[in-house]
C-alpha cells in the first residue's frame, strides 16, 4: 500500500490560497508616438488597469523589459535587457491604477514593440504585456 507523504497534502492548499490568476482588466505598455527616427529614445509607461496590485520586472530603477522585432511576418527578440548583479532586481509594486514611466533607445531601422514581464498573487507567476508596435526609420 502506498501512502501520500504529508508535504502532498499542503500542495492543493497552496494553489487554493493563489490568487497569481491572470488579472482581470488589462496592463498597458502605451508609447509615446509609432514612427521615430533612428537612433531613438522610445517613451513609454506601464499602466495598471486590473483590479489588483502587480509586480513590474526592473533593473534598480529601471523598467526590465525586452525588445521586439518584426520580421518575415513574426516576431522575434531584438533585445532583452541584462541586469548588472550590483541592481537591485526588486518587482515595482504597481497598485491598481498606477503607472510607471521609462524610455529605452532603439538604433536600428524597423518595427519593434516592447515586452514588459509583471506578475500578481502569491507565486507572482510572470505575463508579458505589450507595447503597440512602432517604427524606426
């Protein structure tokens, strides 16, 4: 016979007591215009429409996010941000209704969009919300 080890017991207790659902509402990454021209310093916020707090992914102060491109009808990683281990790596705790502003530069010509990985609830279990897509001539 068999017996369950009582660690397994907690397990679905856990899960029940997570609240890291995707949030109800929307997190918006909205730009400050579509068409720049190269090299540019892309403006951007990370707005908290949901109901509940998040956790935005950062770089000390920074917004951690990774760059977009699109090519040959998808998208494809042009760019994700590297944390130096002297930053602190901290979510910024966004309540709902917050906003969070930052800028990225972009070199290169083409179309991109801006990735931003937040989490909500116990596990903080990661999203990404996206930026519309912009154009750098």
């Amino acid at each position: 016979m068999y017996r369950l080890s009582p660690f397994l017991y907690g397990i679905p207790l856990l899960f029940a007591c997570n609240s890291s659902t995707v949030p109800s509402g929307r997190v918006q990454v909205p730009i400050d215009r579509a068409s720049f021209q190269a090299p540019a310093q892309v403006h951007f916020s990370v707005r908290n429409e949901t109901a509940q707090t998040i956790f935005v992914s950062r770089c000390g102060e920074r917004v951690s996010l990774a760059i977009e491109r699109h090519r040959m009808g998808a998208w494809e990683n042009a760019g994700a941000a590297i944390c130096p281990a002297n930053l602190l790596m901290a979510p910024a705790e966004l309540r709902s209704g917050e906003a969070l502003s930052d800028s990225v530069r972009v070199a290169d010509p083409g179309e991109y969009r801006l990735v931003v990985n937040y989490g909500s609830g116990v596990l903080r279990v990661l999203y990404g919300a996206f930026s519309s897509s912009f154009v750098i001539q």
